[in-house]
C-alpha cells in the first residue's frame, strides 16, 4: 500500500498522545520529534519537514489545542490539517479550454511512465468526465514508444497521431491540434519525448512544442519511489516550462512518500493525478485531504 512505512511510525506516534486528557509541552515536543524523524526517514525534503513540523509545533502549544477538552484528539486533528496543506490542499481541477480541443502536453523523464499516463488520463477522461480524446505521439527518438502509445489506443479504442521517428515532433504536435479540431476531439494529450536525464536538447524541444500549440496544461510525470529525485526533477522541468500540474505515478509501489508530501511545498505546483498501479484504469484523482488520513489510519 502506499506510504505503509510512513503511516506505521505516524500512527504509532500520535496513538502515545491520542488518548491524553492533558498534554504538556513536553508530550508535544516529543511529538513532534517523532514526526520530524518519521518525514525524515519517508525522504520529505528537509525543509519541508522544517517548516510542517515547526507549525504543529505552534498550533500544538497554542490555545486551540491546549485548552480544548480533548487535547490528544486536537492534536491530531492538526497534524491532519497540516498534512493536507502539505500536500496541496484541495484537489485541483483539470483545464477545459474554452474553445476546444483542449491541449495537454505530458513532459517527463524516461521511465517514470509518461506514456501509460497518457494512455491512462485519456482513459479517465472519457470515462468520468465524458470526454472524447486523441493521443498523439511525439517521441521520435523512441520507435517503441511510437508503438506503445498506438497499442494504448487500441486498447482503449481512442485515435493516435503518429507521423512515424521521422518527422519533426513540433509539427507533429501542431498538426495533431488541427486534425482533433476537424474530428471534434475535445481533448488532445501529446506524449513527448523523456530522456534519462534532463538537457538542454529536451528542454529546447518542449519549449518548441510548447510555443508552437499554447497548451491549457502541461502534465509532468514523475515516478513517486524515486523521492527527492523526483522533487529535483519537478524543479528542473517547472523553472523551464512552468509546469501546471504533476501526475505522480507508482504510488502504489512507494512505501515512504517523501515525494508526495514534496513536490508541492518545493515547487508550488499541486499533484494532479496519482497513478496507482499499471492498469489502465489505475489513475486516481489526487485528493490531499483523503490522502491524509489513509495516512494517519
Ligand atoms: P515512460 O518511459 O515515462 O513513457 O514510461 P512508461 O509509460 O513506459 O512506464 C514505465 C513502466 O512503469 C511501465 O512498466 C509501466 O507499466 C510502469 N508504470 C507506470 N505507471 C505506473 C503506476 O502507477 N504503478 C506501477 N506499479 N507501475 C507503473
């Protein structure tokens, strides 16, 4: 299950305080010494827990707290606001444009599943939001990418553009625009190149795409077990081509979290969708405030 290591050491740390009819500062700051150590050790960014412990810390020992009846249950309820906050807040909402298509690009570095997610935000689009998208593939560097995104479309019965590894994918993405607009297709993903590592060649041809097709979103995929890496690469890709969401993927597999309860302190930008497992089907809307207490039990 998803954060399993980070939810064992939290639950078994607010269940010492949970049932408190007083708590004093001393129960509160071995608390919070205790989530410090457990955010630590999931590979929250060191600031990020800096700051979320620094503000339990404030609200623990503040009025709110100390002088409710059910001290231990309030605290609680902090540490759960606060690790909702830390993770975005609300859920945020996918772009309509307002004529459409509404054009999506999917940016992010090799492997971390870029072309499933495409594959698996058109399939949740048509399904719980009625909408009728078109794939289109612009990774040229990879032949078999091309074929995976096609393979993707036949499964879900969906229309990919592909124009083969030789044409330039900045016109394979403006061409694809003005072919959904003909076939009425209300949502265009472009699945564009990763490569292992960040360069100035990627970054170079996504601002290119980027200019080229005006998308309403641009989606970065990147791979939750990775932690900070994952962080540093939602940075990188957010300085070049200000990002407006992040699809994080492999959840499922990712015991610890510290991307997760990250990526939208150090960047600013929310986490959109989560994948949870290879399926099609296995991308879930990303809710903070749902997050949190599958994480606090
Ligand atoms: P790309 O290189 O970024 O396009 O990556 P792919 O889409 O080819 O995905 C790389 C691998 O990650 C594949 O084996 C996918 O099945 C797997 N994958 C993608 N998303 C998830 C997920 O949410 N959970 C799990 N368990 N595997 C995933």
């Amino acid at each position: 299950m998803a954060f399993e290591g980070l939810s064992d050491r939290l639950q078994e740390t607010i269940k010492k305080i949970k049932g408190k009819g007083k708590v004093t500062e001393q129960d509160v700051k071995e608390m919070t010494r205790e989530v410090r150590l457990a955010l630590l050790e999931a590979d929250v960014n060191f600031k990020v827990v800096k700051d979320f412990v620094k503000r339990i810390r404030e609200r623990a020992v503040g009025q709110e707290v100390m002088e409710s009846l059910t001290p231990g249950q309030q605290i609680i309820k902090v540490v759960q606001e606060e690790l909702t906050e830390l993770m975005g807040g609300n859920e945020s909402k996918i772009a309509v444009a307002k004529r459409p298509p509404t054009v999506i690009m999917m940016v992010g570095l090799q492997g971390a599943g870029k072309t499933t997610t495409t594959g698996k935000l058109a399939n949740l689009l048509r399904k719980s939001y009625n909408r009728n998208p078109m794939l289109v593939a612009a990774d040229v560097y990879r032949p078999a990418a091309i074929q995976q995104l096609e393979t993707l479309g036949k499964q879900l019965g969906m229309p990919v553009h592909a124009e083969g590894t030789e044409a330039d994918p900045v016109n394979i993405a403006r061409n694809a625009v003005a072919k959904a607009k003909e076939e009425h297709h209300d949502y265009v993903l472009i699945d564009t190149a990763g490569r292992l590592h960040i360069d100035g060649d990627l970054m170079g041809e996504l601002q290119q795409i980027k200019d080229a097709v005006n998308p309403d979103e641009i989606f970065l995929v990147v791979d939750s077990m990775t932690g900070q890496d994952a962080v540093n690469v939602a940075e990188s890709f957010d300085e070049q081509l200000d990002v407006s969401g992040v699809l994080l993927t492999k959840l499922d597999g990712d015991t610890r979290g510290g991307a997760a309860l990250s990526i939208k302190a150090v960047t600013g930008k929310p986490i959109k969708f989560a994948g949870m497992g290879e399926k099609l089907d296995q991308l879930e809307v990303f809710h903070p405030e749902r997050m949190a207490s599958r994480i606090l039990g």
